[in-house]
C-alpha cells in the first residue's frame, strides 16, 4: 500500500426491523458473511437499520392506509417525479398513475404533491 493509505477496519452494526420473520432470515444470511459488517443483537442499537416498509402498506392516522403500488408512487413523488415519470418507471399508464398520486392526495389530506410528501414524511411514511 502506498504511504499514508490505511484501510477502514471499523464493523458497521447492522440492525434489522423487518417484520416478516422469513425475510428477515434472509437478510441476516446474505449480510451473515459480508466482511465488516455484523448484525445486532436483539436490543442493540445499529450504525444502520434495514427496514422492509417499503414495500407494505402503512397506516395512516388509524384506519387509512397507503397501497404496496401508492407506497411506490409516493416515494416516487418524494423524489419529485412528473406523472409521467411515474407512469414509465412502473410501466402503467399516465392515467393510472394520476389516479394513485389523487389517492395518496386524499388519503393524506394533502394540499398538493409537495404538501403530500411532507405529509408522508411526518408520519413515517416515506424516509427522507
């Protein structure tokens, strides 16, 4: 090694919040053997939380709750897609995607996509 450069050997703790137990399984074999990572223990802290609520709906205020498919539209918004934008990186139409972000407008009580996406935020919705 050349002088001066000195390798990172610090272990990331990994942490993981993933309700379905099988997927959570597998999440911890594939980081299992990957070098300068480890996982926590049940009730350690981690340097890094994986989460799987991405993918599922969320509860909102109670009894609303956002779709799998608003789920994805909604973090799609946070990153300030067009609704064509939307509509190509989910490959449906421009019209269906207009009616998902008009549902996550509603469900949100949100004023507009901005105003949604705040929203989201504050509830844990969508990370940012």
């Amino acid at each position: 090694m050349g002088k001066g450069v000195e390798l990172q050997t610090e272990t990331i703790i990994v942490a993981l919040a993933i309700d379905d137990a099988a997927l959570a399984d597998r999440v911890a074999a594939l980081l299992a053997d990957v070098q300068g990572f480890r996982l926590a223990a049940p009730g350690e802290p981690g340097d890094v939380t994986v989460t799987d609520t991405a993918a599922r709906a969320e509860p909102i205020d109670g009894d609303l709750i956002l779709t799998a498919r608003e789920a994805e539209v909604m973090i799609l918004l946070a990153e300030g897609a067009s609704n064509k934008e939307i509509a190509r990186r989910l490959g449906i139409s421009v019209h269906t995607a207009k009616f998902h972000v008009g549902r996550i407008l509603d469900k949100l009580d949100a004023t507009g996509r901005t105003n949604a996406v705040a929203h989201a935020a504050r509830l844990g919705v969508i990370h940012l």
